[in-house]
C-alpha cells in the first residue's frame, strides 16, 4: 500500500501511471468478480433445475425498464400585463418582472394590471 507522503513525493507523471494501472486493475477485479457471480448464480439456478437464463426471462431481469414519460407542461396563462406596453405580460409565477416591480414602486396596484 501506498502511504500519503509516497504519494505527495511523485511527479505528475509517475502518478498518472499509478492511476491507470489502478484504473486497469479495477476493471479487471470487476470483471473477474461479474464472472464469479455469474458462475454462482448459474450453479445455484441448477440446483433447482433452471439455466440462468430461464430466470432471467422468467424474471424480466434483461429487459430495461424505461420510466414513463411524463407529456410536457402547458404554458402557464399571463396573469398580469405592463399597462404601459401590453405585450409585456407575467404569469405571476416566478420571479417579477422588472416592469412590475417599477409599477409596483410607483403605486400602481397589482389587480390594476390583471387581464
């Protein structure tokens, strides 16, 4: 094992190496340890007189499971318009516009600039 002052005294390179051969030597314990489940899930399905794969399509365990889709939201109806520009408009939801915290600021009452 490597400690974390070894560590601190390499150079870039040297540990750039060390990661990839982690890297490999990860990818190479998953797939021996996939391989040895594999195997023991096999065995134990014999033991009942089923292949692994008989379960698995029994199961559904190969097939992806997709999430349903939700269908897309409506836009939400503009509430409030500028009473200076009408095609400025707010659904109330939200942050406020700057125009209506101006309109706000100067007196105007919000119900003055429902549609």
């Amino acid at each position: 094992m490597i400690s974390n002052d070894e560590l601190k005294k390499m150079s870039r390179k040297e540990l750039e190496k060390l990661l990839n051969n982690v890297s490999r030597a990860l990818a190479s314990a998953k797939a021996r340890d996939q391989r040895e489940a594999k195997k023991a899930a096999a065995k134990a399905a014999a033991e009942f007189g089923f292949s692994l794969g008989e379960i698995s399509e029994a199961d559904g365990t190969t097939q992806k499971k997709t999430k349903a889709k939700k269908p897309p939201r409506k836009p939400s109806k503009p509430a409030f318009a500028n009473p200076e520009d009408k095609t400025q408009t707010w659904t109330g939801k939200g942050r406020q516009p700057n125009w209506y915290r101006a309109q706000i600021a100067a007196g105007v009452e919000p119900e003055a600039m429902r549609i």
